[in-house]
C-alpha cells in the first residue's frame, strides 16, 4: 500500500504543477490582498502553489494510510438505514473524522468563511484522491460543491450562517433534484414550494435517487410558480434538515454502497429561497450540475487509477507458463492502454478544469467592477465569452469520455485478474461495480453529448485546436503530429456536415463526433506534454496508435450518413 496518494503519482504531481493559473488566483486572492488578513492566504503564486501541495500531500496521506485500507470494508458494510435514519459505514465515520481533523473541508470556500480558497482544478486533484481510496466517499467529500453554489447565489446572512459550518465539517450537503418522474427532463419537477402568509416558504414533494440525501444542508429544486409547467417556474431553495424531512428509505445499488442514495419526502418544510425566483434550473441547478459532471468525470479516473494499480501489481506477481502474465503482450498491451486513457482523461479534465476556473474568476471580476459602478473592459468581456464557450463543451466531453474510459478500464483490470477478478476478495471487483455508476449519475453519456453537441458542431473547439497545431513539436514526434492535423481536419469536416444537417441526424451521429472530439483533444494535450517530458512521448504514440483510426472510423461514419433518417432506424428495430 503506498503511504501518500498525491506523492506517489507523478502524472497528477506534473498536472498541479504545470496548470497554469497565475491569472486566476491573482482574481481570487484580490490581487494577493487577502495576505495582510488572512493567516493562511498566499502572498503570491508560488506561496499559492506551495499551499496547494500542502494540502494535496495531508489529503494524499489520509487517502492512502486511513481510507483505502478499509474501503472493502466501506464497501461491505455500506450505509444502513433503521428507522428513518441512515449510519455511514464505520469505516466511512472514521474518513470524514480525518477530513474534519485535517481542516480541509470547504476547500474552494473563501477565506473569510473559512475556506481555503482553492481553484477547481487544485479540487479535482482532491477528488481523484479519494476517488483511488474508495470510490463511494467522493460523493461525500465531493458534495462540499454545495456548499460553492451556496457562496454564489446565497446572501450575505445566508453565506454567513452556513458557510463556516461547512468549512469546520460540521454539515454536510445534498443536492436534490431528481424525483420519480422527473430524472434527466428537470424541468418536470412538480415538488412545490409555496410561501406563508409572512413571506416564509415551505416544501412539499418526494425526491428520489438523491445522493447523500442524509446530509444536514439541502439544495432542492422546487417549482415555486403557480400554475407554471416548465423550467421557468423552477427555483433553487436551501432547507436545513429537519423532522419534517423524512428519509423513506434508501436504494440498494450495484457498487458505492457507502454512499447512500435517498428517497425523501418533504412535508411543509422550512426553506430559504437562493437566489432569483425562476432561476432555479437555468442557473442554480445548471451551475451545481456543471460542477457535479466535473466531480464524477474526476471519480472515474480516480477509481480507474485504483483499478489500474492493481491491474498492474497483479500482472507482475502472477506466474503462467514459466513468467509474469504482465510479460506477456496481450496483458502488457491491455495495460498500455489503460495507462494511456488514464493520463488522456486526467489532462482533459485539467483543461477543462482550467477553463472553468477562468470562466468563474472573469465573471468575479466583472461582478467586482459593477459594485464599483465601473464597466468591464471589452477585453476581459471578451476572455469570459472565450472561457465560457470553451467550458460549455469541454465539461461535458470530459464527463462523457472519463466516465466512458473508467468503465473500459476497470473492465480491462478485471479482466487481467482473470477468475479471482470476479472474486470479492479482490479489489478489481469492487472497482469495477463502483464506476459503472459514472457514466449514468449527473447526466448520462448520451445527454453529456446533447449538452455539448450544439457549440462542437459550431466548430466552437477550433481556437484551441488551432493552437494546439501552430504550436512547436519536436521532429522525433512529427509522424504524431502529422496524424493528429489529418484527424482534426477530418473532425472538422464531420462538425460541417452536421452543422447542416437536420437534428436528428445530428443527434444519430453525435456520439461518433463526440469520440472524434475526445480523440483529437486527447491527442493534441499529450502531445503538447510530450514537449516538456520524454515519459510521454512513447504515451502519445500509443494513445495515437488506438484513438486516431477509431476516430477517423467514426469520421466516415458521419460522412456516410445514409442510415440516420428515422425509416432507416425503425426498418432495423422492427
């Protein structure tokens, strides 16, 4: 067992380390004003980014020496539920004990609320991290994101009241908004929220599949409109759990038994209105769930980085015909390959995450200047449209291609470990039940590609993409380049062709471009990291070798597009 999961994986150190976010946390620090009040504040970006490996080594270590070591036993006593309440495994109990003690919680919260003020990409890092050691606690550590929805819409008496609490660890949040008929359309909810005499509003309505819906703070999403029936008569509401919240029972899943997933009822139940009236799903709910796709992409690597370990210790200790079976080319290609999805995953994540950051400190700034009754310059309007487009797209990919590569890679990993895989006594199998979840929860694959679709076939992914090719490569990997230009210029054909298509024809295809996206950005990020070290060069070159004809397959496929007219479809269902 490795003693620090932050230290003992270089590909996440070369990540923090090389992210790039001197603009952004100069934004978030107050140009490093928050230095002269706050104890912990940095005083510049390399105090920053000292007091990010910090931070990332107290959490490697918890991971590692606490949490791992009894995640089986997470896994096999799984949250309970008697009476109307539900325990956390013990094993669970004792992971959140060191996280409080550790005075991590409320990472991204500022730091006049206690927080640690820390981007969301320094965040993922921490996801990852207990993702590797047990891949059900991250929906416990990674709802701490409630608690940022709350920093951005909530008022100042609001933030003041519960902000701290969740800094110190005292609560815990939920974010509730799936009910019985109403999972991905959200904008069918028919919980209702209705105001008193006095102004107060209450809750009343059934939720279903709420992920730690035992948590203390709650986030629902009611409809607050009288007689409305669309997402316009949504709004966003913070309860505080009480005896009239009652926890029904809870879901008995295939994998992350120790987080509990909740049916609750609502019944005339005290609630705070966050933000606007009618904003709840268009802004509310969209920038909790923009931020939750983010979380769950990062869980896959982190329970395809465990899975991978163990693949790879596994194949060197057991012997078949005289040597190790990771020796042997078959097994050592399949752990290439997981090895090479892995990192890809992990550098898109960072890249989105990057963008995501921008996009939240561009629109920091923009609200500082209009309490200063100043203007935003065009230049920094400009970087936030940029940063926002970007973030549209790439949230999405990541969601859909990291949870996608967990399950191939946990599958290869339990493939590998052979009969005793499927055996419980093993880790393989635990991780590969825990990530099937990922792809499914917080969006499913297919609606990270609706949600990104619209903007990739507007070509919204060339200014990086042209960047990325103007940029300098060595000649050593010239072949790679040369083959990522083809393939782009291939993706960008396909993102023409269905720009003028109709819907349905773009909705067909839109898993074919989106593996096309995945692929060439993929490429083009390794590439660029193959730039600055030698270890990622023969990666590139493997990952290129798999992705870029499967990409350029599914190229042809949008380019031959016969068989995406309904006729077709149902002549082939019938």
């Amino acid at each position: 067992m490795a003693d620090n999961f932050y230290l003992d994986n270089p590909d996440l150190r070369f990540r923090v380390e090389r992210c790039g976010l001197d603009e952004v946390v100069d934004i978030k620090e107050h140009g490093y004003a928050y230095a002269a009040t706050e104890r912990k504040a940095p005083r510049d970006y390399a105090d920053a980014q000292d007091n990010w490996r910090l931070v990332l080594e107290i959490l490697g270590e918890i991971c590692a020496n606490v949490i791992a070591p009894r995640a089986p036993e997470a896994d096999e006593e799984g949250a309970q539920y008697s009476n109307g309440q539900v325990t956390y495994a013990a094993a669970t109990q004792a992971a959140i004990e060191a996280f409080r003690k550790s005075e991590i919680l409320g990472a991204m919260l500022p730091w006049e609320f206690g927080g640690l003020n820390l981007p969301e990409t320094v965040y993922q890092a921490m996801i990852e991290m207990v993702s590797r050691a047990e891949g059900g606690l991250m929906t416990i550590f990674g709802l701490q994101e409630i608690a940022s929805t709350i920093n951005e819409f909530g008022d100042d008496a609001m933030k003041a009241r519960i902000l701290p609490r969740f800094a110190r660890g005292e609560v815990f949040g939920a974010m509730v908004l799936t009910e019985p008929d109403a999972g991905s359309d959200l904008g069918s909810v028919q919980c209702r929220a209705t105001q008193d005499a006095d102004g107060k509003w209450r809750i009343n309505g059934v939720k279903r599949f709420i992920t730690n819906g035992n948590a203390d703070i709650h986030l629902v999403l009611a409809r607050s409109e009288e007689g409305s029936k669309d997402a316009r008569g949504l709004s966003m509401f913070l309860v505080e759990r009480d005896a009239s919240v009652r926890i029904r029972r809870i879901e008995h899943k295939l994998g992350i038994h120790s987080s509990p997933t909740c049916e609750l009822q609502y019944t005339n139940t005290p609630a705070e209105l966050v933000g606007k009236r009618r904003f709840g799903l268009m802004r509310c709910a969209m920038a909790l769930m923009n931020g939750a796709r983010l979380a769950v992409a990062t869980q896959a690597v982190g329970i395809s980085e465990a899975a991978y370990r163990e693949a790879l210790r596994y194949a060197g200790e057991r012997i078949q015909f005289g040597k190790t079976i990771g020796d042997m080319p078959a097994v050592s290609r399949m752990l290439v390959s997981m090895k090479g999805e892995i990192e890809a995953a992990r550098a898109l994540i960072f890249e989105t995450s990057a963008w995501v950051d921008s996009l939240k400190a561009y629109e920091q700034r923009q609200a500082e200047l209009e309490r200063e009754g100043k203007s935003a310059e065009s230049a920094l309007i400009a970087k936030k449209k940029q940063a926002s487009n970007l973030a549209d797209i790439l949230t999405p990919m990541s969601k859909y291609y990291a949870t996608e590569m967990g399950n191939r890679v946990c599958y290869k990993g339990l493939q590998i470990h052979g009969g005793v895989g499927y055996m419980r006594e093993f880790n393989a199998e635990r991780h590969y039940r825990d990530v099937r979840i990922t792809n499914i929860y917080e969006g499913t694959s297919q609606l990270q590609i609706v949600a990104a679709i619209g903007k990739m076939v507007g070509r919204g992914l060339d200014l990086l993409l042209d960047r990325w090719a103007a940029a300098p490569c060595a000649p050593a990997l010239g072949s790679v380049r040369k083959e990522l230009v083809e393939t782009t210029e291939l993706f960008k054909k396909c993102c023409d062709a269905l720009h003028a298509a109709d819907r349905d024809t773009v909705d067909y295809f839109g898993a074919d471009l989106m593996d096309m996206a995945a692929a060439v950005v993929n490429g083009w990020l390794l590439l660029r990291d193959a730039q600055v070290q030698d270890r990622k060069a023969d990666l590139v070159r493997a990952y290129a070798a798999e992705h870029l004809p499967r990409a350029r397959s599914s190229g042809a496929a949008v380019l031959a597009h016969d068989m995406a007219g309904a006729a077709g479809r149902q002549s082939i269902l019938a």
